[in-house]
C-alpha cells in the first residue's frame, strides 16, 4: 500500500484546521493578499535595475520584506512545487509524501528530490538551497529555513483559487509572462471542455462534489481539490443552492454530512464521488448500498462519476488543466 495516499486525508484535515484559524484571525489582523502584503517590490541590486540582469528582487510577504534571487536555481519548495513548475521553475526538492506523484507531473517530477514527512532541515541545508518555499505545514520552522536562504512564506489564505495563486507567485517571483501562459492553457482546456460535452450537458445543469474518507461524508466546494475548480469554474457546472452558500461562498469548501442528509445536498443532475485512498470496499458498499444513496435522482439516471483519488486529489496548475479533460471524457464516454 502506497504510504503517501495514507498519510494524505490526514494531512488534508491539518489544511484545514490551520486554514480555519487562519480565516478566524482575521477578524484582529489582515490576511495577506497578492496586491497587499505578498506583494512584489521590486528593488534591484544591480547596476541595471529593472532589466533581466537584475541579481536580487525585493519582495514584502507575511513575514516581512525579504530579498531573494531575481532567478533562483535551487529552490526547495515544502509546497507549491507544482505551482512553481507551472511557472517554469523546476525546484531541486520538494515534499514527495504528500504532494509529489500527480500522473499529470510524472515527468516534471523527475529528478526533484524529497525533504521528507515532516520536512528535515539537515536535508534542505544539504541541498544548498538559493530559495525556499513554504506554506502553513512549515511556518513553525520558518526561523530555520531562513537562515539556510531566503525564505518565502505563503499561507493559504493568500490567495482564493488557482488563477489567484499562480498570478501572485508569477507576480512576486518575476514570472508574470509565465503566469499568464498558464491562463491561456487553462481557458484553452477549458473552452475545448466545455465544446466536448455540449452536446449532453444541458446549460445550467447542476453538480455537487463528495468526498469519503473510510466513514466520513462531505460535501466539497470548488476551491479544495478533488477535481471541484474544473468542475465549477472550467466545465460551468452549477452548485446548488445550499452548497454554494454553505460550502462556496462561505470559504469552508468542506463540509461534513451524515448519511441521512444526502438528499439535502446531492440533489443534483450529476453526482461526483471521490473516495479516499484507506476507504475500504465495505466502507463504500455502506454508501453506494445504502436506500437514502439510491433513492437520489443523479443515481436513478446513471449520472454519477467516480473520480479516480490518485488522479483528482492533486491541485496544482498542471494537474488541474489535466483533471478538465478526464472530466470531459468521463461525462461523453457515460453519456454514449
């Protein structure tokens, strides 16, 4: 059994239990946004400042101004790395446990080495990193990581979606021309999506996104993975009503339910079920067996799609232009 999909519902519950007394502090302080203070400022140290010979850029963040390589070489990133790779920066090293192994990556992956679960100082000083990234799992060690190289700090609640994330990392690393080919690529996936299925998906059709971790049943939003942003914003599927205001526009993008209230969330013309990797075959018989899961219009019309976990629990760039098109092809190849 691959120890990494074991160990990932775990380290999803830790997101959001970080993200949540992120989004509680709010109220005393102000959460750090792409044109605030993860803002780029950009103070060249070279003689030709503004020009790509530029050797450093200074940069506000969370944690303060920092200044680091106009174009680093070795970045070790504890998160983000796909983020990173989409923007043409291969990092050295990255978290394998937990955030390596997307099947759209495979080969951008190769090579970068892991720093291990939890992240081991020794090994990224051994790298001889030029720049580290970081998100909320490693801010404990920020301290640390600093003095090994320029460390930048990103928390989650930074950025709302991924078209938010890939702009402020294009912004604040230089990257911006990059950023925006990723945004074409993504409207490209997107239009051609939408052109597959049109001619069986009816214009505001509605879908709702479940999730099972071995007894647990919720209901995700378009901001948490599980293939819920290509779902939502690429494909244009319409929430419903009470998971758009519970779910969505609440920013909780997760929300646990009891077996007894499916009807009130999953009455929906298609259902997208994804089950955990650990979900045994009896846990999800008690869900798909049961009387209330096939009393639900989506089941009694054939219209629900189970959502590979090794394929949809990644939510990087790439992957996610990558999970538009295995929705597409799963939703013609249902519907033949």
């Amino acid at each position: 059994m691959n120890n990494r999909l074991l160990t990932k519902p775990a380290c999803m519950i830790a997101m959001m239990i970080v993200t949540c007394l992120l989004l509680a502090a709010c109220g005393q302080s102000t959460a750090p946004t792409a044109s605030s203070s993860t803002a780029t400022t950009n103070t060249d140290t070279s003689t030709n400042a503004g020009t790509d010979t530029a050797t450093e850029r200074t940069i506000d963040t969370t944690k303060g101004k920092i200044t680091i390589p106009a174009h680093p070489e070795r970045i070790v990133s504890t998160y983000y790395h796909g983020t990173l790779i989409a923007l043409g920066l291969k990092p050295v090293a990255a978290t394998k446990e937990w955030w390596m192994g997307s099947p759209f990556l495979k080969e951008q992956e190769q090579g970068i080495e892991d720093v291990g679960t939890p992240t081991s100082i020794e090994k990224v000083m051994s790298l001889n990193p030029d720049l580290i990234v970081i998100n909320d799992f490693d801010v404990k060690s920020y301290d640390q990581f600093s003095q090994i190289a320029p460390t930048l700090y990103v928390p989650y609640t930074a950025y709302n979606n991924p078209k938010e994330e890939i702009q402020m990392f294009g912004k604040l690393l230089g990257r911006e021309q990059q950023a925006q080919a990723w945004l074409a690529q993504y409207d490209e996936a997107a239009r051609a999506a939408r052109e597959k299925i049109k001619d069986v998906v009816k214009p505001g059709e509605t879908a709702v996104l479940i999730n099972v971790r071995e007894k647990n049943i919720s209901i995700l939003g378009d901001n948490y993975g599980r293939g819920g942003y290509a779902l939502y914003d690429a494909l244009q599927f319409k929430p419903l009503d009470n998971v758009k205001k519970e779910v969505i526009d609440s920013r909780k993008q997760i929300l646990p339910i009891q077996m007894e209230n499916l009807p009130d969330y999953l009455n929906a013309d298609r259902i997208f079920i994804c089950f955990n990797d650990g979900t045994t075959e009896a846990q999800k018989k008690a869900v798909l067996n049961s009387a209330v899961w096939n009393s639900l219009p989506a089941v009694k019309n054939g219209q629900v799609y189970d959502l590979p976990y090794d394929t949809f629990s990644y939510y990087d760039p790439t992957s996610i232009v990558g999970q538009i098109g295995v929705l597409a092809d799963m939703i013609v190849d249902k519907n033949k």
